[in-house]
C-alpha cells in the first residue's frame, strides 16, 4: 500500500512539473517580441500544448508574461489570441483531422490571422501592418509545429531539431540583456551554433546558424539579415572542423564573425567581435563530458568476412527451407482421382427415390438395370451439363414415375458437381504456381549464396576481342519490330547476348520482347547464374501470361571472353548457327516459350567452346524456321567477310527476298576476333 502511495505521488509530481514547463516556457517566450510587439512563439507553445490542463498552463504562463512583457495596446490582442487558441485545442481534440501534423499549425496561424485582422482593419496604417503581422502568423505556425513533438503527449519527444528551434526561441526572450551593445542572449545563441556545427558538421551547423542569424534580425528589427550571414558562416566554417579539436571549430567561427564585421563601422563592429569572442569561450568552457568525453574513432573490423559467411549462412537456410515448403506442398497435395460421376444419381435419388414407391423394385431388384441405365447417361450429362429425358434408356424413362423430379434432382447435383471439379482444378492450378514459385524463390536464394563472398576475378590476360552486329526488320505492314535484342558484358567477365521474340508483331509485341530482355539482364547483372535467372524469369512470365496471355522466347548465349566458353540458353527460341571457316554447327532447343509453361520449367543448355574467328548468328523465327534453314547455313559456309554487322544485314536482306517478312526479323552476329584489338560491341 505504501509503494502505491509513493507511486501515486511520484505520478502527481511528474505532472505537476508538466505543468509548470508549459507555464514558465509560455511566459518566457512571450519575452521574445518582434519590433511590432507580437509574441509569436508564447502563442505558438499554447497550440503546441493540445488541451487540457497543459493547455490552461501554458494560457496562464502567457498571460503572466503578458503582463511582464507586453504593453496594453499589444497585450490585448495577444490574450484575445491566447484565449482563442487555447478553446480550438480543447474543442478540436479527438477529431482526426486534428490528429494530422498541419491541422495545428494551420489552425493557430489561421485564428491569429482573424484576431490581428480586426485590430489592422482598423489601425491607422493597415498596409503597414500587414507584412509584420503575416510574418508573425507565419512565426506562430511554425513554432506550433516544432512544439508539438516537445509539448504534446505523456512521453514528449527529444529530437534534436525541434529541441533546438525551442532553444534558439527560448533565448531570443533574452536578447537585449547585457553591457552596452554587447547581448548576453546573441552570446549564448552564437555558443549553441557553434556546439552543432562541432557535433553534427556543416549542414546542421549552416542550417542551425540560419536559423538563429533569421530569428534575432527579425527580433532586434535590423533591417538587412547581418546576423543572418554572420552565423550562417559561422556554422558553415565550424561544422568543416567537426570532431576535430574544439579550439580549431572557435577559431574558425572567429574567423567567420571577423570577416563579416570588417564592412560595419562603430559600435555594432565591436559588439559583434565581442560577441563571437565570448560565444567561442563559451564553447571552450564547457566540460568535456557534456559532449560525451573524448572522441575515439571506433576501429573498424579487420575483415567483413565473417559477417559475410554468417549471412551466406542465412540465405542456403533460407534456400533450404523454401525448398521444404516446396517439398511439403508436393506431399499434402491431394492425390485422389476426380469425383465419381456416380455421386449426382446417389443424392438425387436420396432426394427423389427414397420416398417414391418404386424405390424397392428400381435399386434392389432392378438394381443392375437401373445401374447400367445411368452410367449410360452419364457421358450425355457430363458433355452437356444437364440431364434430359432422352440421355436415358427408354425402359427407365416409361418405369419412372417421378421423371422430372428425378431431372430435377440430378440437374442440381450436377451444377454443384461441375462447380466442385472447377474449383478443385483451380486450387490444383494454384497450388502448382505457388510451389513453382517457392521452387525458384529457394533456387535463387541458393545461387546468391553459393556465390556470395567468392571474388570471381578474371584472369590477369585481356580478354578476346570482339564485335557484335545486329539487325532488325518488322513484319510487313507495321512500323516496329516485335523482337529485341542486346548484349552487354557483366561484372564477372561474361559477355552477354540476348534476343527476345514478342509474341505477335508490332508495338505490343515490342513491349513485351523488350519487357524480357531487361528484366533478364537486370538478373544477370546482378550476379545470378543464368539457368536460375531464367527460370525464375519463366515463372513470373508464366504468372504474367495468365492476364495477358502473352508469351515471349529467350535466346540467350554467355560468353567467358578470356576463355571463349559459351553456352546456350533457348526458350523456344529459334536454331543459333556456329560458324568456323567453312563448318557450320546448327543448335536448337525443344523448350516452349517462357511464359507457356508452369515453374519449374527449365531452358535449352547448350555448352560450347568458340574459337578465335569464329561466328555465332543468333535469329528469331521471322528468318527461319527448323524445317526451312537450309539457305541459311549455304549462306553463312560460304560468308568471307569479317564485318558482323554486313552479315547480319545480308541475312535479313535474304530472308525479306525468300518472301518471309510475314514475321519480325530479328538477328545478332558475334564475331571473336582472331588478332588482339579493341572491343566494339554494337
């Protein structure tokens, strides 16, 4: 009992000491006046405080301050505001709408607005007033929206940019203390930019100097921003010396206060070097533990390679356990046969023949002729999906007294047992798509993982030179072509080559073939093996073509240039032809187009080594076909030249002569180069 009394009373302290922040903060910030005699800051600390008792306070605080502060004239107005604001917190709490980050802010700077627009209507100079009175409103709203973090809720927020705007207000309620043109509140707000440029570099620094230069030229009315430049530059300089020694951040904010005080004259000169003199000793006095002691440099770890094998570790356990769900998928998976037809006659005669008076001479004594009876209806019934009279024998049919009602019957269960086969079907479909899916998410994992802290370097020889050529033709009658092609070179030494055949021609065509190739060389230059790539590839296509019913071959070929090891990926693709002197080597594949078949569906592979000089002609099925080629390998084995590019053109040249422009043409010759020389892909 007594810990619960000691805990009450700690928990009235605390808002007892809530309390009295609200008021004593309201009160000193109505200190800090614009020359107008606004006090932009109190007001925005009420709307900052919501409702309820905080709200009274920080209401009570202003008033106080009010008093203190301001004279009547200005005073009045001020608590007219005060009052108001404080209500529309009280009124407004609990609405949604003034839960969003703007409501507040808006809504203090809009009820200023209405206040001071009465008493400006009404003044002797009303375009005189207005700036200063918009530039307060603007003041209020911005206060109320730094505030609110600080003063709103019961566990109040300390971030650093809102604490430090209340900062730089608090102490602008003290600028015009001190010696002659010498300010105790400039001083200390001069030390605080200087302690953020030290701490946090040369963007917080700059924009806290800003900050603070902008609110005391606005407070002391100097009429152009002196302390604006001043402490902008100062924070600027000081920020570039963050982390280092404290004397070289003063220092260099010194220099910043000096250069811009040579341009002034008289007093203002000396109480500005005054001022960054002792803001800088400021700085320097403060204990060493305030900043959190002596700044070590935190020693970096001597290699990352354990946190590299400790998330190698994570990703095959995470390739591992997709596997299992794959697995797992397979193993729940039903393995009945579909539904026995014979259920519909065995609830339609539960509903029908049960109370008929037949029943004991169709289903025990004629139990074999009515049972051949309707399994000789029942390929009427499933082809149609409805029963009529005549799918039955005619010696059933005459016997039934209750036809109709039997059709009924059957019609019924027969919907319900179609529909039950569809959704089966689907699921069926599902399940296979989501267990595909899984198979290639745990592929993909196990490739990045396998090859994940291996440096694949590439040997120290420059690798074989080459050329690329390629050509392209739509079918006759469009404007674009519906095949794609590129090639690229990867990061680990690959030479990568890839055409893509749209389905149908033209721009949808186009988007589709483009759409592959991108999103296959994003894979590859990422460092995933080609096979997972592309089955990963197929599997989303797959999902793709269910909407659009698209599809897309792949023609892949990889290429190691230092070695001249190729090897060849086909999803439906079109032959690739080899060509080294006279020999021709035709490559095809029997995999269907990506996006036709469900995952795990994998490509063609096909390895090869390619020798210096030899070509590799990669065409889509607007040139030729795998029954029609011929012309095609007599072309390449009797080719001389050495221009990929003239050959790549001359073969869809030919094939728009042989009358196949019926299709897009698409074609990409690879040419390594027998002599080193630079490379020149196309």
């Amino acid at each position: 009992m007594r810990k619960k009394f000691e805990a009450v009373g700690q928990g009235q302290t605390g808002i007892l000491i809530s309390w009295g922040i609200h008021f004593f903060l309201a009160a000193v910030l109505t200190a800090a006046q614009l020359p107008a005699g606004y006090a932009p800051f109190a007001l925005g600390c009420i709307a900052a405080s919501g409702s309820g008792a905080a709200s009274i306070a920080a209401l009570l605080g202003t008033g106080v301050g009010a008093v203190l502060f301001l004279d009547f004239q200005n005073g009045l107005p001020h608590l007219a505001a005060a009052v108001l604001l404080c209500t529309a917190g009280t009124a407004l709490h609990g609405l949604k709408l003034w839960q969003k980050p703007l409501a507040c802010p808006l809504c203090a700077s809009g009820l200023f607005l209405i206040v001071k627009g009465i008493y400006i209507v009404q003044s002797s100079d009303p375009a005189g007033d207005l700036f200063p009175c918009l530039t307060a409103a603007v003041l209020v709203g911005v206060s109320a929206w730094f505030y609110a973090p600080l003063l709103r809720g019961d566990e109040p927020s300390a971030e650093p940019v809102p604490l430090r705007f209340l900062i730089l207000t608090v102490l602008c309620a003290f600028t015009g203390l001190g010696l002659g043109a010498v300010d105790v509140g400039r001083i200390l707000t001069a030390a605080l930019v200087l302690v953020t440029a030290w701490q946090e570099g040369t963007a917080a620094g700059m924009t806290t100097g800003l900050c603070a230069g902008l609110l005391i030229d606005l407070c002391a009315d100097m009429g152009y921003p002196l302390f604006t430049a001043v402490y902008g530059f100062g924070g600027l300089l000081a920020g570039s010396r963050a982390g280092r020694r404290r004397i070289s951040a003063a220092a260099a904010f010194l220099c910043a206060g000096g250069l811009l005080a040579l341009p002034l004259s008289g007093a203002l000169r000396g109480a500005l070097l005054e001022e960054t003199l002792a803001a800088s000793a400021v700085f320097l006095l403060i204990p060493g533990r305030v900043f959190g002691g002596k700044r070590i440099e935190k020693a970096q770890p001597a290699s990352g390679a354990p946190v590299v094998e400790k998330l190698k570790a994570q990703m095959a356990q995470a390739a591992a356990a997709f596997r299992d769900l794959y697995d797992s998928l397979g193993r729940t998976a039903s393995r009945d046969a579909e539904e026995n037809p014979a259920v519909v006659f065995d609830r339609a005669a539960e509903r029908v023949c049960r109370s008929c008076a037949l029943c004991q001479l169709c289903w025990k004594k004629e139990y074999v002729s009515t049972f051949n009876a309707l399994n000789d209806a029942t390929p009427f019934l499933i082809e149609r999906g409805r029963a009529l009279p005549k799918d039955f024998p005619r010696h059933f049919a005459d016997r039934c007294i209750h036809l109709q009602d039997f059709l009924a019957a059957v019609n019924t269960e027969l919907s319900a047992f179609l529909l039950r086969g569809q959704y089966r079907r689907q699921l069926e479909d599902t399940r296979r798509s989501a267990r595909g899916q899984y198979a290639q998410l745990g592929e993909l994992l196990s490739a990045t993982a396998a090859g994940l802290g291996e440096s694949k370097t590439v040997a120290a020889q420059a690798g074989r030179p080459y050329r690329i050529g390629a050509a392209l033709r739509p079918k006759e009658g469009e404007n674009v072509c519906g095949d794609s092609v590129s090639s690229f070179e990867t990061d680990g030494g690959f030479l990568c080559l890839l055409l893509s055949d749209g389905c149908g021609s033209g721009e949808e065509a186009r988007k589709e073939s483009a759409l592959t190739n991108r999103l296959l060389r994003q894979f590859l230059e990422a460092a995933i093996e080609p096979e997972a790539a592309l089955k990963t590839l197929n599997a989303a296509l797959a999902l793709r073509s269910e909407e659009t019913g698209s599809f897309s071959t792949i023609d892949l070929m990889t290429v190691t240039l230092h070695t001249g090891e190729a090897a060849l990926y086909k999803y439906g693709a079109a032959p690739t032809y080899v060509k080294k002197g006279g020999n021709i080597r035709r490559i095809t594949g029997s995999a269907l187009p990506a996006g036709l078949r469900d995952s795990p569906a994998p490509p063609d592979v096909t390895r090869l080594k390619l020798e210096a000089g030899s070509f590799a002609v990669m065409v889509s099925d607007g040139v030729v076909d795998a029954l029609s080629d011929e012309w095609l390998q007599d072309l390449l084995a009797g080719w001389d030249g050495g221009d990929p590019q003239l050959l790549a053109g001359l073969v869809v040249q030919e094939a728009a002569r042989r009358g196949r422009m019926a299709d897009d043409c698409a074609v990409q010759v690879l040419l390594l180069e027998n002599a080193s020389g630079d490379k020149k892909p196309v």
